[in-house]
C-alpha cells in the first residue's frame, strides 16, 4: 500500500514501491500532496531510453473509474469523448485518456501535467458509481520499441504493434497478474500503461525490470516524457 506522510493537516501520498525509488537515488519533483519521480541522476539517458525501452512509476498521478448503466451518459455530460466501443481509449484535449474497459465500466486516467490535480468527488447518481482507483491500482508506463518483445516474455497478448493497435485495451495477464494494459503513443513513440492490483506493485516492478535487462531497458522518472519539469 501506500506510504502516506502527514504534513501538518494534509496527507502526503508516496509510492506503492516509494522504498525502490529512494534505494535508486531518485531525485523527487513536488506534485499536488505527493511525491513524484523526476529521474534517477542521469536525466539525459534516461530520455534517451524512452525511445528503446523505459518503465515510469506514474502511481501518483490521479486515476478513478466509473461503472454502471448510466456511466457513459455522466462522462458525456462532463463534456468527455467517449470511446464508442469498449476495449479501446480516447485521449482528450489535455492528452489524458478515458478508458472503456466493458460496455459499462470506464477508467479515467489523468497523464497530463494539469491532470495532476486530484478530481473531485463524483457521487453515484443516475446508476453510475464513482471507483477510486488511486489506492486499488498502481500504474506504469513502458515506451520504446523493444516493448512489445519485452511483453512477450510476461505476457500472453501479442503487442506488437501490427497486432494490437495503437488506443486499444486489453485485460489479460501480465506476470501472473491480472492487469489492464493500454496502448497509448505519442509522437509516434509506442507507449503502453499497465495497471494492476497495488498490493503486487512491489512485485509487477521488480518483474519488469528483471525482464527489461534482457532487453537493455531501464527506470526513468518522469521527465523523460516531459510530465514534469
């Protein structure tokens, strides 16, 4: 689970791996009640292997679920674009992207700088219910394009990118765990997001790095996709 640190009447979330970070000597960037990777002391590689192979930790930036008959009226009326069938996501205006994991189950994911704003309460009216997904899920994000090698190592689905195009979802299992995995490039630079159950991050991190060697890829924090300055 999360390390949560109190400062003064805030609570200031860490990482479900926050341990892994200080033990690289990560270099931390302020967010909104939270830490954020910003690199691990070598800026410029890092941005370099984003473009081969690298894994971001992106836990602390906000994420929620919507589920129910009436979740897609809600998101609609929030002024979101809706992806039209389910297995596949929608970037918005500011590149965060909207998920629609079953017809009626939809995943929220806020990867844009202003996105790191924490959203507000959404109450369960009009048969939608509001899923917090920021304590439930650690999130990271693999680039480059040794990635779907990588995934093919951990991963049943083919992810090469002739097979599983770009804004598709897939639930399937990645490293014995039930996960959510999304594609999502940008600049033409492949991207995928990986979700699963946070109380595994420890795990699911440790099973891509030792994957990734194979493949020469690495952590980087976030500034190597220019998320944070």
């Amino acid at each position: 689970m999360n390390s949560n640190v109190t400062r003064g009447a805030l609570i200031e979330r860490r990482s479900f791996i926050q341990h892994w970070h200080e033990q690289a000597g990560a270099c931390f960037s302020a967010g909104t009640n939270c830490q954020l990777v910003q690199h691990y002391g070598h800026p410029k590689e890092e941005s370099d292997a984003c473009s081969e192979l690298a894994l971001a930790d992106l836990s602390m930036i906000p994420r929620w679920g919507l589920k129910g008959r009436g979740a897609e009226a809600q998101l609609n009326s929030r002024g979101l674009r809706v992806p039209p069938n389910h297995g596949f996501a929608q970037s918005q205006d500011d590149t965060n992207l909207l998920c629609r994991l079953t017809p009626e189950e939809f995943l929220w994911l806020g990867i844009s700088e202003a996105g790191l704003q924490d959203p507000q309460t959404h109450e369960s009216v009009n048969n939608a219910w509001f899923l917090p997904r920021a304590d439930s899920h650690c999130w990271f994000l693999l680039s480059g394009r040794q990635t779907p090698h990588m995934f093919s190592r951990i991963c049943g689905i083919d992810m090469r990118p002739e097979r599983f195009e770009n804004t598709q979802v897939a639930l399937s299992s990645v490293a014995r765990l039930n996960a959510i995995v999304i594609r999502a490039d940008v600049g033409g630079q492949l991207r995928f997001h990986l979700l699963a159950d946070s109380s595994s991050a420890d795990y699911l991190w440790h099973c891509l790095l030792d994957t990734m060697s194979e493949f020469g890829g690495k952590p980087v924090g976030l500034s190597a996709y220019g998320m944070i300055r």
